[in-house]
C-alpha cells in the first residue's frame, strides 16, 4: 500500500499537468473548487508539513546554519528580483506581472522535499529549508511583494502579512503540535499526507486555470513563457550561487530544487484574496506546473548521477 501511495505521490507533475489542461479544455471540471476551498486546501497541505516536523528539525538548523541561510538568502533575493525582472523585460500585462512577482516572493514548495528524494539530494536540508523560508514568509513576502510590485498596482503589505499569518503559521504551528502531542493520530495520516497535498495541489491550479481559460488561452505563449523563465532561471541560479558559496553537488542540488520550486498555492491565495483582478492568481496557478516538471526532470537525470561527495555544514 505505502509503495501505491509513494508511486502516486512522485507522479504529482503528472496530475497537476493532466488537471491545468483539462481546466483548459473544460473548466466547470474543477471551477467549483472556489476560493474558500483554496484557502481551506492550502491549510491542509501546511498541516500536513506541519506534522512532518519535530523540535528536532528546528534544532538541526543549529547543525547546519549555513547552508539553511545560503538557500534562504537565495530564496528570497534570487526569484524575487527574478521575477520582477522577467515581469518588465517581457512587459507582461499588469496582473499577469504582478502574479509573477508575487509567486516570486513566496517561500520554498512542499514539493521540493519529494523532488529533493528523488534526485538523491539531501532531504533533511532540504525540509529545514522550507521550513525556515516557510516561516520567513510571513514578513519576507508581504514586504517583498509591497517593494516589486507596489509599483504596478496598490499593495497592501499588512494585509498580506495577516493573511499568511492565517494560512502558513498556524496550520504550521498546529501541526507540530499534533506530531507531539497526538503521535498515533499523526502515525496513521502521515502514509497519506503527502498524497493529500498533490491532490490538492492539482485542484488549487486547475481550478485557477479553469476560471480564467480564456484569458489563458489569448496570452498563453508569453505568460508560458515568462513563468518557465521564472523557474529554470530559479533552478540554475540556484545551484550557480551553491557553487559560489563552495558546496558540493549535493548541497548544490538541494538549494537548486528549494529555489526553484516555489508555495504556488500560497500565491494563489494571495493573489484571489488581496488583488482585485482575478487573472493575478494565473501566473501562480501555471508556476505549480512548471516548477513540478521541470524539477522532476532535473531530479531524474541527477538520480542517475550520483554526487561525487556529500559535506554537510
């Protein structure tokens, strides 16, 4: 059973590609998973990193204090200034620049520490990161966010924080909680959480997609284009700045997928919530896609290229 659901779990670019296209070609598939389902869908897949996670894992931070905030300082300077900068070099339309800017500025994807397992990488740091960058969030993206795109459209940066706050910090926070204080609870879901997520990872974006197909379908090639830029350029500076730094292919490797995978369904929450055009969340939506693939294909060709040396600091 557990080698079905990890199988199903490790094919989520699949679904969440299977579903943006169907939402494409026929959107009342998944359009009634509305924005009060997203908020309550990405409340579940935080829980669900939340009970992922131990006292011990805040400690590891402590064994690791470099690495942790080379990927954190490279989360939060390499996509956002990435994103704003694709946004006008493209001169994409307003919202579709804003939600590019905006899914910049979230934290690492949950996803990357299945993408992390898969390339063989270092999974420990890899959940650290996204935990510290997860956390970071609730002041890094409203500010972040306020910076880059407050001068396209009004920004309100305090709502922004509460709202993460909401949906990051306290499913978070509960989590944990359960993981200590309900560990036979946490024992039975935990085969199943990360299933949970992909599914509803796959309905945040389709969703999205499907509510705005045609506008999707009018401007697909540029914002495609933009959002794949946004994502292999995160995957490559990513692992260009590890190197700098002087860290071995795994480490590399590891800051590279937490870079370039980014919390879509945070910014999808964002976007449906705080900005009045519903085509801002589109971006986000079709982010969840790209970084799902393109980390897939990277983690496939360094699965079967095994680091040459592991150093852990």
């Amino acid at each position: 059973m557990t080698r079905w659901l990890n199988l199903l779990t490790n094919l989520f670019p699949l679904w969440v590609l299977l579903a943006g296209l169907l939402a494409l070609i026929h959107p009342p598939l998944f359009t009634w998973f509305g924005s009060r389902e997203i908020v309550w869908g990405l409340a579940v897949i935080m829980l669900g990193m939340g009970i992922t996670l131990s006292v011990d894992d805040f400690k590891g931070v402590l064994k690791m204090p470099r690495a942790v905030a080379a990927g954190f300082a490279a989360q939060y300077f390499i996509m956002p200034f990435l994103g704003w900068s694709i946004a006008y070099a493209l001169q994409l339309p307003t919202p579709f620049a804003v939600g590019l800017i905006l899914v910049a500025c979230c934290p690492g994807g949950t996803a990357s520490n299945v993408v992390t397992y898969i390339a063989r990488a270092h999974v420990a740091l890899s959940v650290l990161m996204t935990m510290c960058s997860t956390f970071g969030a609730i002041v890094m993206t409203p500010l972040l966010t306020k910076w880059l795109a407050g001068t396209l459209v009004p920004v309100d940066a305090w709502a922004l924080f509460l709202s993460t706050v909401q949906v990051v910090l306290l499913p978070v926070l509960a989590g944990l909680a359960l993981h200590h204080f309900s560990p036979r609870l946490v024992k039975a879901v935990l085969p199943i959480a990360p299933l949970v997520s992909v599914v509803t990872i796959a309905l945040i974006c389709a969703s999205v997609v499907g509510q705005s197909a045609e506008a999707v379908k009018k401007s697909g090639g540029l914002l495609l284009l933009a959002v794949f830029l946004l994502h292999a350029g995160g995957f490559y500076l990513g692992y260009a700045f590890a190197r700098l730094l002087g860290y071995d292919q795994i480490i590399c490797r590891t800051i590279s997928i937490e870079v370039g995978m980014q919390n879509s369904g945070l910014g999808v929450v964002l976007a449906k919530k705080h900005f009045g055009d519903p085509l801002t969340a589109v971006p986000c939506a079709i982010s969840a896609t790209f970084h799902s693939v393109i980390g897939s294909f990277l983690a496939g060709i360094w699965r079967s290229r095994p680091p040459k040396k592991q150093t852990f600091s």
